[in-house]
C-alpha cells in the first residue's frame, strides 16, 4: 500500500441512522512532505452538511485507498446515503476500502481480547489516557455547540475526532498478525523433539506487540518478526486440516476426512459430513517432512488457520 494514496478518515455523525441523522464532522490524515497531516471539517450547523460532503470528495480524488475502523457496516455506507440524499456522486467509487475492524476481528482469541472496540486495540499498543469525551457524548456537545456557537465546545469535539484518527494509525500495524491466518510466512527452523513439532516461521513484517496463545494441541508465540509454533505429536503423526470442509465427508471408524468424491461409493451409515473439527487426515511427520519447507506450508496453510480459529474450542 503507497502512503501517498492512503487517507485515515473517522466521522461523527448525529445519530447512527444514515436516513434520518447527518454526519456534523469528518476527519482524514493524508501523507503528505514525508509527514502525516491531519484535516477536518465540521458543519457549524445542519445546513452546512453538503459543503463538508463536498469538501471531503474532493479530497478522496486522488486517493487509492481509505482506512477506517468498521468503515464498510457504517462510515462508508453512512456517507454514501448522505451524498444521495444531495445528488451528489459517490466519491468511493473506485477505491479500496481498508475496514481495521473486519481485517483484525479474527484476531480477537490470538489477542485475548473480549470485545474489539477500537479503544480495546488502542490499549493494547499503548493507548491508554484519551483527553476528549467519546462519540455518544460529541452528539450532545455537537447540539449545544451548533446553539451557542462556543469555540472551546468545537474543539472537544475536534479533539475527540482527532484522537480516534490517531488511534487508528497507531492500530494499523496490527495488521501484520493477520499474516499468520493468510499464509504469508516463510518456514525458517523446523524440528522434532520428545514427540513435539517445534516450527519457527519468518513473517513480512514485524508484528507491533508480542502475543503468545495455544491449548491442549498447540502453543504459538510472536516477536518481531518471527512466530514459534510447538505441535503435540500423536505417535509420531500430524493432523493435517483443511478449509474446504464442505467437500469431506468424515469417516469416524478410520478417524479421517474424504472427499466427497471418494466417499460416495461407500456405504452410508460410516461417513457424515464433515465439519472444521473434523475436516483431517493424518501424515508422519518423519524427516522428509522435517527438511523440506514446501510440505511444511501445505502443512501449516491450512493447520495453522485452524488452530487460530479455534482457539477456545
């Protein structure tokens, strides 16, 4: 991703309603001159709303790409209502759009987190004292603001602004863990020992906090720019997982999947669909899996994914 095409951008809205409530506030951070620079507009009352529409679209037009935290379920569409609403095009049209909070909610286990909120993220690279009030209270000081005009109730509310864009510069590295559920990693040390798996894998880009997690069948640790993954071994054999469990069917007294297209011809009442739990087969994992890095990624694309996703299962 080019920083000179990506913009940061939050809004603050009267409502959560796109058809009945307006948006009062934008906020975007552009790279520009080897810095990031903040910008904001804000309607100083209701008929204003169409100038900031505006104002804002002609910023997005040389823009590749937009970053926000669940900007796909409401900013965007929030927006997209608005600029109907005044026949105005959309200025999304044509660009990516980078939702943080989709990208990063199947990391909520690996990061042990009960909620995702983005303050929740916020804490957990090192966000912990916000100065301005939260968005449900903007809405109040926003009406007193749009009533009495004061310039110290605006700058609360650009505060606030301001902060959740901060925030979420600071939330964007995190992304880098979700490389461990695409597959985007290199096998670098892979060894048995004691009937243990002992796997360390390069990853792209350093990861901006440590984070460890595992139960009964794995135990996983990330630093920088490296993951340590630790497999039980059953007699000396591995579980090898797939995603496309809808195309298995599982085989309960050989205690392995088959696809659908081979276990058709046997008989009924020993196969069922399969489901993630039991979409495996099993290999050993002897030297020749041990020295050879491309069986360790069919391994892992798949098997990692499921141990990520199933974490509390």
């Amino acid at each position: 991703m080019s920083e000179n095409s990506a913009i940061f951008y939050d809004i603050e809205t009267t409502g959560l309603s796109r058809y009945t409530a307006s948006v009062y506030l934008i906020g975007a951070v552009r790279y520009e001159k080897n810095q990031w620079i903040l910008y904001q507009w804000m309607a100083e009352n209701a008929e204003e709303e169409a100038s900031v529409l505006q104002e804002f679209s002609v910023f997005l037009e040389n823009a590749g790409y937009t970053i926000q935290y669940n900007g796909n379920r409401f900013d965007q569409p929030f927006l997209e209502e608005r600029y109907r609403k005044y026949k105005m095009d959309s200025p999304f049209a044509g660009k990516t759009s980078v939702d943080l909070y989709q990208l990063l909610k199947p990391c909520q286990s690996l990061l042990k987190l009960a909620r995702m909120k983005q303050p929740d993220l916020e804490k957990l690279v090192g966000i912990h004292n916000r100065k301005y009030v939260d968005g449900g209270q903007c809405i109040r000081l926003y009406r007193n603001f749009v009533k009495k005009q004061l310039p110290e109730i605006g700058t609360e509310v650009m505060g606030h602004n301001e902060e959740d864009l901060r925030g979420l510069g600071k939330i964007f590295p995190l992304l880098s863990l979700r490389k461990l559920y695409d597959g985007e990693y290199c096998p670098k040390q892979c060894e048995v020992i004691n009937q243990e798996l002992k796997m360390t894998l390069e990853l792209p880009a350093a990861v901006p906090i440590n984070v460890s997690c595992g139960n009964t069948s794995f135990y996983l640790t990330v630093s920088d720019q490296e993951a340590k993954i630790l497999v039980h071994l059953n007699e000396g054999k591995l579980r090898q997982y797939y995603r496309n469990y809808k195309d298995y069917e599982y085989i309960s007294g050989e205690d392995t999947a088959m696809p659908k297209s081979i276990s058709k011809y046997m008989d009924k009442s020993l196969r069922v669909a399969a489901t993630p739990q039991t979409c495996y087969t099993w290999f050993r994992c002897d030297e020749s899996f041990v020295n050879d890095p491309v069986k360790q990624m069919q391994y892992l694309t798949h098997t990692l994914s499921f141990f990520l996703d199933n974490l509390n299962k």
